[in-house]
C-alpha cells in the first residue's frame, strides 16, 4: 500500500513548553523542528543579545556523535583539506565555501582522543554523504572504522551568549572554557555537559560576542532551562529567538 502526501511529524525540542509560554513565535524548520523565531523585535533582541546575556534554542542543530581509533582519519576522509583533527579540548571550525550560506558552517568538537561531535545549524548543510548517511535512529553504525550515532534528539541544546555569559555560567559548573573554540565535559546544575565556546560576532559594533553551547541529554531540558534563567537573573537573562542567533553567526 503507498500512502500519498504523507506529512512527517513535527520535531518539539525539550523547550518547546517554555517558548509557549513566554509567547515566542514559532516556526517550522525544513527538517521538521519547531523552532522559536522570535520573543520580541529582532532590534530589540540583538541590543539584549549583545549588551547582556541570552539564551537561544539550538537543539535543532545536527549533531553526529562520533567514536573510535580511527577518529582522525574519518574526518580528514569527510572534511578534506580542512585541519579537522583538533586535539582534546579543541573545536575545529569549518566555515562555508563560496557559494554556500553562512548557515552551512560545521565545527567539530574533539572531546577525547577517541571521540568527537560533528554540529551543523542544518543537516544538509556542509557535511558529506557518508557522514549525512548515518542511520536517523539513535543506534550507531559503524563506518570507516568509527562508531557514527545521529544524537540530534537525544541531545538538547541550548546557547548562552552576552557579555555576561561567563558569569551565568560561571554559577552553575566548575568546568571553564575560558578560549573561543575551546570545549570540555563537566557538570552543569550537576547535569553532563558538553560546553562548547564558538563566539558569535556583532557586526554593527564589528566585535566578538562570547557564545556557548551547551549539549545535554534532553530529558533534563526545563530543569537546565531553569537553572540558566535563574542563575541570569541579576544579569538581566532574556530569551532570544534563532533569527537573531543566525544574525550573530557571520564570516568576520
């Protein structure tokens, strides 16, 4: 039996209560997620963005876990003629190629000498067919001699950014991530964390905005969610919708 226009289900992040709530505009991404574009004026988004600190949805992000010995050699064969092999603790940034949007950049996390975490805003974007042909579920497949898993829904994702972003963060882990493209793995609120800092750029004001991104498994999602707002507080912490977000990741 064929089924005609059959419609695929649409993606909720572990947030998606939370942008309801506080009356953000949602919208559907072209590969199924429903995403918060804005709470507010994209103006007034980016002078808080920029000026404080906020707190943006990432969880649509395409993010292939990836395993194994042979961990540098699968990605040089994936990303060829990139320097994509950075050493522990490093993020390797692959920015797009002409012809392609600034939305196409890949960065690579190598959080062990075994294993790393491909990220892209967009899972057609800037990654190969063997890295895009990695199975939708959440069982790994092994490929080139690595173990490849689609953790896409299985993390939920979350960016901090500001001028105070260090200090919010700064009062829920004792992992510091003190350089931009630098990672590590620790606890935050107590939850297993990935923080990855890959600072955004303010184009108006032709300076860096410092950025984190934080990677955790979803089921803890509003309780992070809670804490990062609560521990903002004295800062002034808004949600900012990914319109403004993409606004901030641009070429230099």
């Amino acid at each position: 039996m064929v089924f005609e226009n059959v419609q695929t289900p649409v993606r909720l992040t572990a947030f998606h209560r939370k942008h309801l709530a506080l009356g953000a505009k949602m919208i559907e991404e072209a590969s199924g997620w429903m995403i918060p574009e804005s709470y507010s004026d994209t103006g007034d988004e980016m002078t808080k963005a920029t000026h404080s600190v906020s707190i943006c949805d990432i969880s649509a992000c395409y993010k292939i876990d990836v395993k194994g010995l042979a961990i540098d050699s699968y990605l040089q064969k994936n990303f060829p003629g990139q320097s994509v092999s950075p050493r522990v603790g490093k993020i390797a940034v692959i920015e797009p190629e002409k012809g392609m949007t600034l939305h196409d950049r890949v960065y690579v996390c190598r959080m062990a000498r075994d294993q790393a975490l491909i990220v892209t805003p967009d899972s057609s974007a800037g990654l190969s067919p063997s890295v895009l042909d990695v199975d939708k579920s959440i069982a790994p497949e092994q490929v080139d001699g690595v173990y490849a898993t689609n953790v896409t829904s299985v993390h939920a994702g979350l960016a901090v950014f500001g001028p105070h972003a260090r200090g919010v963060l700064a009062k829920l882990s004792q992992t510091e991530v003190s350089c931009d493209k630098s990672c590590a793995q620790g606890g935050l609120a107590k939850i297993q964390t990935l923080i990855a800092r890959v600072d955004l750029y303010d184009r108006q004001k032709a300076q860096s905005v410092t950025s984190f991104d934080l990677y955790f498994e979803r089921d803890y999602g509003e309780y992070v969610w809670d804490a990062i707002m609560d521990a903002g507080l004295e800062f002034g912490i808004l949600p900012i919708g990914t319109r403004t977000h993409r606004e901030l990741q641009v070429l230099r």
